[in-house]
C-alpha cells in the first residue's frame, strides 16, 4: 500500500478541483483502426478516448486544438462519453486490438490493463514535477505504464437548502457515521413526500468501503488479493439501510436506480429528491453550476479512523500497439507539463499533478474551486491511504457487487446472503 498523501501538502494547499456537469458527448467511430498513419511521411493520427462530463469534454477538446496549432502533423479522432458503459467499450476495443492510441483510466484498473500487457512503458516521459508518490500507482514491474492526471479527495456533498427547510444542523468536517445516521433519522417525519435523506447505500462499494475504513477493519479487499469484507460491519450497514428503506428514508429501489449522477433531470440530488450523496472534491463544480450555491462539501463520515481518502483522479495510458505511440507519448507529455494547456484544463481531473502547474493555477483560485481545496485539506489531516487494488479484482467491483447492490435494493436478498454471495463470488478473483 502505497502512503503517499502527506507527501502532497504543497499541493493540496495550492489548488482546487473543479469537474463536470455529467453529459455524454462521443465522437469518432469505436470501429475505427486502432492508429491511422498518414501517406505523407511524418503525419499521424491519434485516438484519444476519456470519460467525463461536458466541462471536461469541451476543455479536453480546446487543450487538443491548441495542441495541433504547434503540431500540424498531428490530427485527433476523440472518443468521449460519460462514465456508464465506457470502461466495457474500452476493454472490448482493447481485447479486438483496437484500443485507442491514448485512452483514461480509473486507478483501479491500472493492475489489470498492465497485467494484460495492455499499456505501453510510459518511463521516458517527463514525470520531475510529479510526486513519486502519485506515480506509483501507475508503475508495474519497475515500469511507468500509466501517468496520474490528477487527484482528489472522496467525501460527500449535500443540499443546503434542503437541509436548512427541515429544520436540520448541517454537518461539519469531521462528522461520525453515528452523526450520518442520526441525521437520517431525524429527518424522518419532515421529509416531504417524494424527498429522501440520501441514497440507499446498502451495496455501494464505495460508501461502504468507507464504513469499514472507519471501523478500523481496512480495504475491502486486501492488496495481495484476498477477500476482507468484515462480516459483522457489512450486516451493521447493510441492516443500518434496510431499517432506512422500510421507513422511507432512502429511496425505493426503483428511484435509487433511476440515479444518473449530473443529469440535470436524473440525478436524485440535483431533481431534489434526496439531501445527500457520495462526492469526490473536483465534483462540487458540476453540481454548482447545475444550482449555483445550492450545495456544500464535507467531509466522509468517520468513525475510529477516517472514512475518506485521497487519491489519483485518473490516468492516462497509451496502447503498446499504437502505431504512432511516440506521438501518443508526446501529446500525453505536454498534456501533463505545457503552462498553456494547463490554462484550459485547470482542475477539470483534478488537482494538477505538475507543482509547478498548482502554483502556477494558485492566484486565479474561485470559490467553487476553494471548496475543493478545503475538502483535501480536511481529508489530508488522516485520510485513508490510497490502493489501486489486487489485479483482477475489477470485475468483483464492478460485476458482482452491483449485482449484489441491487438485490439488496430490491429486497431480492437478505443481508446474510448478501455477505455469501460476495464471498463466494470472490472466491473466482482470489489467488
């Protein structure tokens, strides 16, 4: 496990994250050759494919034309869409041989996509303003496969208004799991019809990821790929929101899976349907510019240790099938170190990796981005330590657990089984 967070106090204190209103915006074919190399000698046509939403769309387009002005023999062919459905587009272009030339990656992926011999040696790029702490996470067998875009902290964000209307205090950085749900209960009773406290969390990796980080009882599963759901904590969760259900205090599960966060219409915060929900700090951008001064952030509930943790946003890796992979190498280079790029990208993945880019971006700070920084700095203090994960374990993450999730929901399985069938399924993943 790699402690790298209070190696990144200079930064934390110099930046914001700002990010994204959630729009799918796609372009290009995902049919297309993976890499398209011109008949005049020294052209090249690259594939660069993210996820994100429309304010990071628009400025990764303006970086990409700003790009090209100083590199006319280089053109782009984007791929972009918001987070559903991209990682199985990605996994199936790559699987054929015709991932893109340049393609954005989750942290937890990076094992798995490296394990595959999926990403190209990244080493010879330019990395000395980057911590070697951030960096870790992208290396494999002493190689850099993957480069960090930037980082960010996870916490929640709730609704001012709503809360204030109920007649309800509201949270402050360092606030318990005990205070989340005592809050939850006393907005029982207040809560108009059709509105709910926040979303049923039951088998959400992520909020109970951050459950058993409190409880002292650490990941979910370990870095050297075993199972760690701690059982008695999992059914204290669980049964936590199976009482919330039945009392109409989280949604029900048709609403809850209804949710698609940053739609203007979908996302159940934003409708004003419920109060609160999970939120990484570059997000408060997003949701503000849906309800200008609607929301704040604080910090992930804790417990006996914090439930929050910093970590890289997202990463970028190059396919080692590219054939223009220098090009690709190139572009990914000025993307992370050029002053001017760093104009338009700001915090849009983000904290800025490069230091000299954070202070750089420092003067020209904004509120919206100034709520960003106060949820590192208050996470900073003792957050959980990153892991990018065992390899393999992407599909119990993003498979099997959501399957479970929705069971749960549904009340198509108990909290028991639900324990069982997670650990039965890791039984597939451990090694």
């Amino acid at each position: 496990m790699s402690n790298w967070k209070r190696s990144l106090t200079v930064l934390v204190t110099a930046a914001a994250l700002t990010a994204s209103l959630a729009a799918c915006g796609n372009k290009g074919d995902a049919g297309t050759k993976s890499t398209e190399t011109s008949s005049n000698s020294g052209t090249a046509k690259l594939r660069i494919m993210w996820w994100g939403s429309q304010d990071r769309h628009e400025a990764t387009l303006a970086a990409i034309e700003l790009y090209k002005k100083s590199h006319p023999n280089v053109t782009f062919e984007p791929e972009y869409s918001g987070m559903d459905g991209y990682l199985d587009k990605l996994s199936t272009q790559a699987a054929a041989g015709n991932a893109p030339d340049i393609f954005q990656l989750d942290p937890g992926w990076v094992s798995d996509w490296a394990g595959r011999n999926q990403l190209a040696d990244l080493s010879s790029l330019n990395t000395s303003k980057i911590d070697p702490k951030l960096l870790s996470s992208g290396q494999s067998k002493g190689k850099q496969v993957a480069l960090p875009l930037g980082f960010v902290a996870q916490g929640m964000i709730y609704d001012k208004a709503a809360l204030t209307k109920l007649g309800i205090a509201a949270p402050k950085n360092g606030w318990t799991w005990d205070d989340f749900f005592q809050m939850a209960k006393e907005s029982k009773g207040k809560l108009p019809q059709g509105q709910y406290f926040t979303k049923d969390f039951a088998g959400d990796y992520f909020a109970y990821s951050g459950f058993q980080y409190a409880k002292g009882k650490g990941q979910v599963v370990t870095n050297d790929g075993k199972f760690n759901i701690d059982k008695d904590t999992f059914l204290e969760w669980t049964k936590k929101f199976e009482e919330l259900r039945k009392e109409g205090i989280v949604p029900p599960a048709d609403v809850n899976a209804s949710d698609k966060e940053f739609d203007p219409k979908m996302d159940l915060m934003v409708s004003g349907k419920i109060m609160f929900r999970l939120s990484f700090s570059n997000n408060y951008a997003s949701w503000n510019s849906l309800k200008e001064g609607a929301y704040a952030l604080v910090t992930m509930p804790r417990g006996k240790e914090a439930g929050g943790w910093l970590k890289p946003s997202m990463f970028f890796g190059v396919s080692p099938v590219s054939k223009n992979a220098e090009e690709a190498k190139k572009f990914v280079d000025w993307f992370l170190n050029d002053p001017e790029a760093a104009k338009i990208l700001v915090t849009k993945r983000g904290m800025p990796v490069n230091s000299d880019i954070v202070t750089a971006l420092t003067p020209g700070l904004s509120d919206v981005d100034k709520a960003g920084v106060e949820l590192l700095e208050a996470t900073k203090k003792d957050g959980q330590t990153f892991s990018p994960g065992a390899k393999g374990w992407t599909n119990f993450i993003d498979k099997d657990w959501k399957l479970v999730r929705d069971e749960l929901s549904f009340g198509k399985t108990t909290p028991e089984a639900a324990f069982d069938k997670l650990k039965s399924a890791a039984q597939e993943y451990e090694k």
